[in-house]
C-alpha cells in the first residue's frame, strides 16, 4: 500500500548477492584494452565509479567468471580492505564485465526493491556506520561477508513506485553534480590544448616558419615569432627566456604541528592530499578536517588564490586554494610570482607533473623537495602573448570555479536529504508521481 515502509530483509529480495575472483594467471592475464571489464575495489566509491584503474580481460577468462556477471543497474559494493563498505552502481559504459573477490554484487528484483534506492541506502550514514562495524568485527582483515549482506535489513516504502521516486530526486541531483565534473573535465582540456599549442608544441611558431597559417587572428599571430632558437630547455621561440623556478617565485614547503591529534578537530581549514583528489578539479574549497587556532601558527597558511602542488603521496597534483586555511608538509606553496601569471603556472605545474613524479626522492614514499622543484626550468613568454592566453584561460577557469561551486551546493543539497528521504522523514507525495513532489510527513518530524 502506498505510504507504508517496511523492513525487507535483502536475502529475501535480490536474485544475486556475491562476489568474484581473479582470473587464473592473476595480473598477469589483465589487457590493457579487451572485451570484458574486470572491476576491483579501486573502481568503486560511493556514489561514484571510478574508471581510473579498471583492468580488462580476453573471452577466455570472462567465461571462468560467467557466474559473476554484471548487468546493467547492478549495486556493487566493497567486501575487502581499507575500501569495504563504499558502493555505487555499475557504469553502463564499461559492459560487458566481472568483478573480482574484493567486490560483491547485489542484483535486487525490481518488483520489490529498486536498485538506486538500495544504492542510497547502502550510502546513507546510518547504513555505512553498520556495514563498518560489521566489517571491523571479524578478523585481522576488515571483511563483509555474503552472510553480512543477506542479513542486511533495507527500511524501504513497500511500493517500488515510492522508491523510485526518492531515488529519482537524489539521482537528479546526482545526474547536475556529474554532469558538472564532465563539464569541468571538458573546460580544463581546452584551456590544456591551448596552453599545449602555445607554450609547448608551439604551433604558431612552427607554422610562420612553414609559412603556414597560424589559424589564429592577425594581431595575435604578429605577436608570436617565426623561428625556434637552443636553449637549456631545448628548442624555444626566438626572444622567449628561460628561468629557473627559484627565480619566478619563492617556493616553500608546509608544516605540521607536533603531535598533530593534539591540534586536531579545530575552527581551521586543515588541507590534506586526500581533499584535493576529492576535490575533482582545480579549485579546493573545503576540507575533511579542521585544525585548532593554536597550530596555526605551527603550520603554514595560505588564503583564496593560493596555488599549491602536492608533495607526497600523490606528487605533482596542483591545486587553487578556495578558503583560508593550513597546509601540512605533504604540500608546497609559492609566493611572491614574477614574471608570469598564476594561471599559466599552474599549466606550467600540470604539464611538469610526469617529470616531478620521476624525480621525486623517497624510497618508501614519493616526496619532492623546495631545492629539487625551485630548480627546474620555466619558460618566460612575452607579456603581451602570456596575457591573451590569460584572458582566454581565466574565462574557461571562471566557469569551472563557478561549476564547482554549484557542485558543492547540490552535494550538501543532497547529503542533507539523503538520510532523511531514505528513513522516511521526508515523505515523497504519490498525488502527483511525474512531479516526485516531496511532502513532510505528519509523524516524521
């Protein structure tokens, strides 16, 4: 009946609960492209899957794994690690596929309980404190087991109707905050192409000296030499410099108060490596953890427009800072630019990124070092060409920044009303189902 939720327990309602294996030959069989997909933990956040380090495989080993098949709309879920417990749906995009031992998958049957809600409960608060504490209450090893999930009860409306419409709402924020990280995604290639064709391959450079058009406007393209001349960074438009990083900025390193749990939980930002690969983009603009007022002055501070760069772990990773705020000693920072724009130093950083990995010292852990980067060399463009890409690039980074920030707004948005929709606090009207009108509940606070 409509409006009335119950307890339904998932052994009771999936046609499939279970997990994989690697294939006979382990790593070795994986291909770098192949016909079937082979999804791992790495591949599996919540509500997000990851394509970054999806592994593929040949006929043959797909076959050995025909009982771990994953269809289209199937809630894949962590078993194993430091990753148990995060979930999110297959992307269609990477079909046909398997999973490994490390993810299990859970197929529900659609006339009694829809996937995406399951996926949102699997994701609410409550649900991951539970699957947590399962996980960390067997061995050495955090685990969920097939049993674990079986056992699972899923407070959901007994009308699948019902369901679909809660998970219709915070699927269609879900779709806008996707839809802004590809949007971004696409942004920062062209201002990467530009920055490439530019100050890299220097393609209107190359062009005069074919005698080819440049393609770009005449003003711009009188602006851009017609020949390429020696230098310490090999071949460089005639009349561009070349100076070391030390010379264009002071670059330092951040800092940590000891021990750091006594000055944790605090008022202040507190940037850690983990927020800006959660951060999807250029631009930082909250953090996990805070800081209290008496590290600060044991840390380094940094403001609104600041442009960091990752200095362990993941080396090379550059960031705009959107907050005030501390960072710890796996980040660099640099002060006082001259010469060029922030913008095209943080083009710079990016293109630098593959070569400050292969020389980062540290044999345990990456780590890159203020005397290592304030060595590397820059190329110095014109003022004149370095401020026409400025306004091109900064228009395409404005929009992202703006993006960004809808982004986070949708994100709290929805975090808000995700526990609240998926315990039935906030009841969705069945009146007017097209419309997925959302009403308070008289009992439900």
């Amino acid at each position: 009946m409509a409006g009335e939720w119950s307890s339904i327990r998932l052994g009771e309602v999936c046609t499939k609960i279970g997990s994989g294996a690697t294939p006979r030959g382990g790593s070795d069989v994986y291909l770098g492209k192949g016909p079937y997909s082979l999804i791992r933990s790495q591949n599996i956040y919540n509500n997000q899957f990851h394509h970054d380090g999806l592994a593929f495989i040949g006929e043959k080993h797909a076959a050995e794994l025909e009982n771990v098949e994953v269809l289209e709309g199937d809630v894949l879920l962590n078993i194993t690690g430091d990753s148990v417990a995060r979930v999110c749906q297959v992307d269609p995009s990477v079909l046909p596929a398997r999973v490994n031992q490390h993810v299990a998958i859970i197929r529900p049957d659609p006339e009694k309980l829809d996937a995406r809600f399951l996926r949102y409960h699997l994701v609410s608060p409550e649900i991951q404190e539970k699957l947590l504490s399962w996980a960390g209450s067997g061995g050495t090893r955090n685990a969920l087991t097939k049993g674990m999930i079986e056992l699972l009860d899923v407070r959901a409306p007994r009308d699948v109707t019902e369901q679909r419409c809660i998970a219709h709402i915070l699927g269609t924020l879900d779709d806008k905050i996707e839809l802004n990280r590809k949007t971004n995604e696409t942004l920062e290639a062209i201002a990467r192409a530009l920055f490439k064709s530019w100050f890299v391959d220097f393609d209107p450079v190359r062009a005069k000296a074919e005698g080819r058009d440049t393609g770009l406007p005449k003003e711009i393209a009188d602006l851009f030499p017609d020949r390429l001349v020696d230098s310490e960074m090999g071949e460089i438009p005639e009349g561009w410099t070349v100076k070391p990083l030390m010379e264009i900025c002071t670059p330092g390193r951040g800092a940590s108060p000891r021990p750091i749990n006594d000055y944790m939980d605090g008022e202040v930002p507190w940037i850690k490596i983990a927020d800006a690969t959660a951060a999807g983009g250029p631009f930082l603009f909250e953090t996990k953890e805070r800081l209290k007022n008496a590290g600060v002055d044991k840390s380094v501070r940094v403001e609104p427009g600041d442009l960091i760069l990752s200095n362990s772990a993941t080396c090379g990773v550059p960031i705009f800072v959107e907050l005030h705020g501390c960072i710890h000693d796996g980040w660099l920072y640099f002060k006082k630019l001259r010469h060029i724009s922030k913008i095209y130093f943080f083009h710079i950083l990016t293109e630098l990124a593959a070569h400050l990995i292969h020389i980062a010292d540290g044999s345990v852990q990456k780590n890159l070092n203020t005397a290592l980067i304030g060595q590397q060399n820059i190329l110095i463009p014109p003022k004149a060409i370095l401020d026409i890409f400025d306004v091109q690039a900064t228009i395409v980074f404005s929009k992202m920044r703006q993006n960004g920030l809808e982004s986070r707004t949708l994100t709290s948005l929805r975090d808000t009303l995700l526990p609240k929709l998926i315990s039935g606090d906030i009841r969705v009207s069945l009146i007017n189902r097209n419309n997925h009108n959302i009403s308070q509940d008289n009992n439900g606070g």
